[in-house]
C-alpha cells in the first residue's frame, strides 16, 4: 500500500475503526432486508510527505451518486460561511463582471448563489446529479464531472481561464490528489487564486475528532502536507487563515509559481511552524488517538446503556456522516437510540447505514419528547440547541466527541 500523494508505502496505521458501510449509503426500508457492503476503515500516516490517508476502498463514483442526499443550503449557518466568504473574496480581489470564478464541489449552489447575485460570471463543477440539479434552479451553471487535469483542459478551450476557483471541503474528497492538484494549476489566469478549506489534521489529533473518519474522505490534511501536494504541481500558498468551520478548518490561498502579486504572508511560516511545534512531521505525534477514541466509545456506550436500564429514551440529532462514524465503530444501533432526526428532506425516511436507525422529520422530537438527544454533528451544535428548545419537556443535549457532554 502506498502514499496518494508521494508513492511511499504505509506502514503507520493511525487509527483502525473497524469495517464499515460508507457514511453516505442510507436505506430505504426495502434495502433493510440486503446485504450491506463493508470495508476497513483504517487510515494510514505517511512518514515521508505526512498525508494522513486512508485507501482508495470505494471509487468516487461509487460514494458520490446522482442521488447524493447531502444538500449544502440545508445548514444555515453554512449557507451564512459562504455568504461571508464570497464578499471577502470579491473585495479583497476586486473581481467583476470581467472575472470569472469556479467552484468544485459547488453542491447545491450554497456559494455561487451569492457569486452570481454579485454579477460575476460563475461555473460550478458537481458531479451528483441531485444537488447540481437543485444549483441550477438558482440559476447557476453546473458542470456534471469529477474534476481533474481532463476537466480543467475542457474548461480552458472553451471558456478561458478562472480569476478565482473555490474549492471547500473537497479536498479530502479525491482519491487521486495529485490529479486534482494539477487540475487547479491549469485553470487558473496567470494571476489567478485558489482557495481551499479543509478540516484541520491538528484538531482531528488534538481533539480527538476520530468520526470525523470516513470512506468518503480519502485525505486528512495539514498545512505541511499541502504545501507538497500543491509545490509539485506548480503552485505556492500564499495567506491561510484559521475558520471555524468542521470543528476547525484552514482556509488556504494558492497561486502560480510564476505569479507575481500575491506576496507570502506571515501567516503560511507561522502555521508551518506551529504544525512542526505540534509534531505533526513526526511519528510520535499520532500514537494516541486510537487509545483516546477507544475511551469515546466506551462512554457512549456507558450512557446509552445506562438510559436504557433506566427505561429513558435516547433520540440522535443530524444523520452526519461524522455520526455514522461514531456509531458503528461504537456497535450502537437502534435498541439504544430511537431515531435520529434530520432536517434533510432527502434523508428523511431512511435509515442510517450499519445501525439502521429510522431518519425522520425534526417534527418527531417534538412528538415522542425523548429524554435525551445526541448531538451527532457536534461542529454545529449552537446551530441545532439554538434551534430545537427540548427543555421544554425536560430532555437534555448530548454530545460524545471530543468527550461525554450532557448539557
């Protein structure tokens, strides 16, 4: 088995959270009664470039299908990131009509909306044909592919090059980075700008944020090994930024080589060296997380049982893949929690992938008044407390990651 990025073989496994379904596969009621497909979740470190990774078990086309139910717009605080960052791009780099911008991985046209409201030329490349679908009824032209240095080649001879390609949470998506990098150096105008937001590998290990794991993400990136990644293709960062986002996020600006207005900022060396000051190009650095995510799962389970004994009733929030993670490495299924809610129309019906929890409607707290609900995507907690006011009949709030929290 070898490195994605560096073709050195991997040896240091970082974590194994045993076999599981793809985080993205939910059932309807029929498929209950099949066979589920599994396979290892096992990441790997790579002691030569530090890409944290996992192996190519499924091809992309096979996690990502047309009818993909991730829809980018149902997340209001996410709808408002994007909002945010597209007036920071539009400002900082005065683009206009003139301008054209791209973005992969466009989802349901969550961002570009606020690109084209602007009224600058916008293309967003989206290879699941649902949300592509749903983009283009916001008016935003939606390219059906998987992007890559084929793609990028199609784009140039008929459009021209991009001023700014966007390109957020993606990145961990593609099994062939290499491919995906060098995509991006085509593309661009001689002065273009690619940004990219990814979660940060630093918070994975220091928080313990191991369901963040899933076949989905092929990648765990740091600031360290994207540089290497993206230098072998011809391009340089220029700025990062810490965000919030995903439980913390970087927000990394790349150019040309041969680009000559976007001066380094201080901010690549200082997350370099704080990268480095953390250990991140070192195998000590990732030896503990499996024996810390051991301890999650252990405490979840003390607690589902617990209730269970106790003739409470447990209810999940957010059919997140990051919770698909959670609940299987942890064998929960639906004898311990009753259903999980979502406000996702396109989940809503189904059932979770391994646990066969039933997907319903927010409405069913409401209804059923569980005594507890877990929080499955912790990163946007606020958003979901601040929305669902559960003590009113006297539940409480609970999340697992980074540790047992009832609230």
């Amino acid at each position: 088995m070898n490195c994605r990025h560096c073709n050195a073989q991997l040896s240091h496994v970082l974590i194994d959270l045993g076999h599981q379904p793809a985080s993205n596969a939910y059932l309807t009621s029929a498929m209950l009664e099949s066979s589920e497909v599994y396979a290892p979740l096992k990441t790997f470190v790579c002691e030569e470039c530090w890409l944290v990774q996992l192996p190519s078990y499924h091809r992309s086309d096979e996690l990502f299908t047309p009818d993909y139910p991730y829809f980018s717009s149902v997340s209001q605080g996410w709808v408002d990131h994007a909002k945010r960052y597209a007036e920071a791009m539009i400002a900082r780099f005065h683009l206009t009509e003139e301008d054209w911008v791209v973005e992969v991985a466009s989802n349901d046209g969550y961002l570009l909306q606020f690109i084209k409201d602007a009224g600058i030329p916008c293309t967003g490349i989206e290879p699941t044909a649902s949300t592509a679908a749903a983009a283009r009824v916001k008016g935003i032209e939606s390219v059906e592919r998987f992007f890559g240095v084929e793609l990028a080649r199609e784009l140039v001879a008929a459009r021209g090059h991009a001023s700014l390609t966007a390109a957020n949470n993606v990145l961990a998506h593609v099994p062939d980075i290499n491919d995906f990098a060098e995509g991006f150096s085509i593309l661009l105008a001689p002065e273009g700008i690619a940004t990219f937001e990814f979660p940060h590998l630093v918070n994975l290990i220091n928080q313990c944020q191991f369901d963040t794991i899933y076949h989905e993400h092929y990648s765990y990136l740091s600031l360290t090994a994207v540089t290497k990644i993206f230098a072998a293709k011809g391009m340089r960062i220029f700025d990062v930024e810490k965000i919030p986002t995903h439980g913390g996020s970087l927000r990394v600006y790349l150019c040309l080589n041969a680009a000559t207005t976007h001066p380094e900022t201080p901010a690549v060396p200082l997350i370099l060296a704080e990268e480095g000051d953390e250990g991140v190009n070192t195998s000590q650095y990732y030896e503990t997380l499996a024996v810390r995510a051991e301890k999650i799962k252990l405490d979840l389970l003390e607690f589902l049982i617990t209730q269970k004994k106790s003739g409470k009733s447990v209810a999940a929030y957010g059919a997140a893949a990051k919770g698909n993670t959670l609940l299987n490495f942890a064998g929960v299924h639906s004898d311990l929690i009753d259903f999980v809610c979502d406000a996702a129309p396109s989940k809503q019906g189904q059932y979770l992938p391994g646990s066969h929890i039933p997907i319903l409607s927010p409405k069913a707290l409401y209804e059923r008044k569980p005594d507890f609900v877990l929080i499955l995507p912790w990163n946007i907690r606020e958003e979901i407390v601040s929305q669902h006011r559960v003590g009113d009949w006297g539940a409480r709030f609970v999340v697992a990651v980074p540790r047992l929290e009832i609230f």
